[in-house]
C-alpha cells in the first residue's frame, strides 16, 4: 500500500516537473518561431475603460482605427489615416420635382 502511494507520488512529481521544463523551454525559446512575412493588422495599443469596455487601436495596412469593444457590441469611433468613406447621394428635394 505505501510503495503505491509512493509510486504515485513521484508520477505526480515527475509530471509536473515535465510541465515546468516545457514552459521554461517555451519562455525562452518560443520567441523563436518565424512570424508571418507582411502582417497587415496588428494592435497599437489597448486601454481598459472598465470590467466590460475596452479601447483599442488597431492599425491595417498604416491606416489606424480607434475601436471600442464592449458586450454590447463594437463601434469604430475614429478612422485616422483612411480615406473618409463616400458621402451618400444627396436626395432630391420636393421643388425639384417634375
């Protein structure tokens, strides 16, 4: 009975020593993996506003847009850099009428 217990007590250890190795090898080696060659969207910057809504900068291809992320849903409040989007046809008014 006690040669199990020790037994699997020293699984146990012998597991979790595994575990740490593996994420210490990760630490310092997993910066090495080759990135993606011409990433187009990456995250500038990011700012808690509470638990729920966050701020977040977002840059594609140079253009940058300012996003708020919330669980209602996401709204791009700010599009720097980008051409504005095209204004909508005006509509015809009543004295233009035929």
């Amino acid at each position: 009975m006690t040669s199990d217990l020790l037994r699997a007590a020293f699984a146990l250890g012998l597991v979790v020593l595994l575990i740490l190795a593996f994420g210490i090898v990760m630490r310092r080696f997993g910066d090495r993996v080759p990135r993606r060659a011409g990433k187009r969207l990456a995250v500038v910057e990011s700012l808690s506003l509470d638990p729920r809504r966050r701020l977040v900068i977002l840059r594609k291809d140079g253009a940058e847009h300012l996003v708020l992320l919330g669980p209602g849903g996401d709204i791009v409040i700010e599009r720097a850099g980008a051409p504005p989007p095209p204004a909508p046809p005006p509509l015809p008014s009543a004295a233009e009428s035929p």
